[in-house]
C-alpha cells in the first residue's frame, strides 16, 4: 500500500483533527503517502486534495473543528458523483480510502466500496454517538462536556429567578448527548426520541418536581417527537401558568472547541488502528471502540442497524426525581 486518501465528512466534531493526524503520521512512519481530500466526498469528485506531510499536522491535536473541511454532499449521492470520485482516486493512485465521519458518511463509504475495487475503512466521527457498534464516536465526549457547561451556567440564572428552562440540545434522531447531559448535569427531567412525549404528564411532572424549589431543567433532544425546547415549552405553557418558562436552544456551539482529552486519545487511537487494519487487508468495514478494546465491524452493520443509548439510565433518571 503506497499511498491511503482520507476524508472528514458530514457535521464536523471535535477530536477529528488529531485523528487526520494520527493517519498522517502512522502512514508516514510506515512509508506511505497521506493524501487527504478537501471538503469530504465532494473534494474527492472535485479532485481537490494535499499530500499531507508532518508540518501539515503539528500542532492540531487540540483543535476543533477539521482542517480538511468537511460537507455533506448531495452530489456524491448521484451515479454520475460517484464515478467522478472513483475515477479521481484512480488517476491518483489511491490504495485505500479512510471516512471519518457519522451515518451519512458511511452511507456514502458503503456505496462506494460496493462500487469500486478500492478498500475503504471508516471511522466514527460525529457529536451525537448515533452510530452502531461502537460505544463511542469522536467527538461525542466533547459535545456532552461542552453541553453540561452551558447548562450549569443556564443553572445559575433559572435559580436566581426560579425559572424552568427547556435546553434543547442536538442529536438527530438520537437521545445519547441529551440523556447523558441529563444525567450529568443534574436534570430534572429529559425528552429523547426513542421515547413518547406525553405533554400532560411532562407538565405534572414538572409542578411536582418544582415544589419549593429555585429552578427545573428540561434537556430536551432536538429530534424528539414533541418538538424542539420551544416547542415542548409552547405546549406546557397553558398547563403550567403560574410558572415562568424560558427556553434555549444550544445549537452549533456544541460542535466545537477544543476536543477533550478522552475524545484526542480515542481519535488519535482509532487513526492508528485504521492504518493498520488496512495493511492486514481490511475493506469495507469501520473501527469501534467497546470498553477499551478497538475492533472492526462491516460499515454495512453500522449503517443498518440503529444505535439506541441506554434506556436503562432513563429508569434511573426517574427514580432520582425531587418529589416532595
Ligand atoms: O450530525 C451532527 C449534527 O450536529 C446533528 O446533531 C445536527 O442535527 C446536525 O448535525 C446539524 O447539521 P448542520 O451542520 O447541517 O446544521
């Protein structure tokens, strides 16, 4: 193997620079050539690509963000995108391509690779952990960090003016950084998709939890089937009028800064690991972590199969409600 192109695809997250650096400098150490696309699957259509060196990555480890670029490419869904990008990684010789990215980019790995002769190995990089097999993605401790800092600081305020807040905080279509951000940051109560919003029931809830207390808070999963935080907060608000409700929507601050230490060792370990599984001669296939232990499972599993957090910590969440 002489030369393995990588990418950074779909929403960027944080830890994603130090595994474009941990690929860098495996490849490099073992005489191979890093040539890292621009922007994700539509750089490699493009043909817009660098031949990574060691200057290119020193001192990127901490950074947020990608400094490939990233996109989620509509293009590169079409016949015509495809054929684009396999004869671009054929013109230039391309042994092997790594995906870092969430669901979508494994969509577009998967179809590729069924696609062309080229292995393709991806890696798990998104903020909202919704990828099956793997305990977590890059990125995914960060974002639940930086989401517990922003609600103990929305904390302060709700208790100096004994508010409920409703947090709304991201995650697709999954419940992982909402439920775990509950968890941690002490919430009264938590709305994931992968359970029913019942409305009246959020409201009695609320009432009972709020007796003689300064302030509530309601994290609240963007894709859940009751809305948004806005949304959930418009519905309560004529069940719940004697108390003052405000809302507040996290949004893309959770996609940044700079990647924790867990995120950096896993990103820097995944990288690693990836290289290596393609010189055994993996294809098709992307890199977990379970426990401690990373392991290779088909992209195609990932892809199919939904990745649900931990119900059980919901039942937990509701035996440490304040009643009373
Ligand atoms: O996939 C990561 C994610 O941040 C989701 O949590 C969110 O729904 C989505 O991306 C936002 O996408 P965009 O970058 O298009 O705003």
């Amino acid at each position: 193997m002489k030369r393995i192109a990588l990418i950074t695809s779909g929403g960027d997250a944080p830890g994603m620079n130090a595994c474009v650096r941990s690929i860098t400098k495996y490849c490099l150490n073992k005489g191979i050539v890093p040539v890292g696309y621009y922007d994700g699957y539509q750089g490699i259509m493009e043909n817009r690509f660098i031949e990574l060196g060691f200057r290119d990555v020193d001192n990127i480890v901490h950074y947020g963000g990608t400094i490939l670029g990233t996109a989620r490419s509509e293009e590169f869904r079409t016949n015509e995108g495809r054929l684009r990008a396999i004869e671009n990684l054929k013109k230039n010789e391309i042994d092997a391509l790594v995906c870092i990215g969430g669901d979508g980019t494994f969509t577009g790995a998967n179809v590729l690779s069924s696609e062309m002769q080229i292995p393709v190995i991806g890696i798990p990089g998104t903020i909202d952990n919704d990828i099956f097999g793997t305990d977590h993605t890059i990125g995914y401790d960060t974002a639940l960090n930086t989401v517990t800092d922003a609600v103990d600081k929305i904390r302060d305020t709700a208790g100096s003016h004994h508010r409920i807040f409703f947090v709304e905080v991201m995650g697709r279509n999954a419940g992982f950084i909402a439920l775990n951000s509950a968890i941690a940051s002490g919430a009264e109560s938590v709305l994931i998709p992968e359970e029913l919003t019942d409305i009246e029931a959020v409201a009695r809830d609320l009432k009972e939890q709020s007796k003689g207390r300064r302030s509530s808070i309601v994290i609240v999963a963007e894709g859940d089937d009751g809305g948004g935080a806005r949304e959930i907060m418009k519905k309560v608000t004529p069940l719940m009028q004697d108390y003052t409700l405000r809302y507040s929507i996290l949004g893309h601050i959770q996609r940044g800064g700079s990647p924790s230490a867990f995120d950096r060792i896993l990103a820097t370990r995944m990288g690693a690991f990836a290289v290596e599984e393609l010189l055994k001669g993996a294809s098709n296939v992307m890199v977990g972590v379970r426990g401690n232990d990373l392991l290779t499972l088909p992209i195609d599993a990932a892809v199919k199969i939904e990745a649900v957090p931990d119900l059980t910590r919901l039942r937990m969440l509701h035996n440490l409600r304040t009643l009373g």
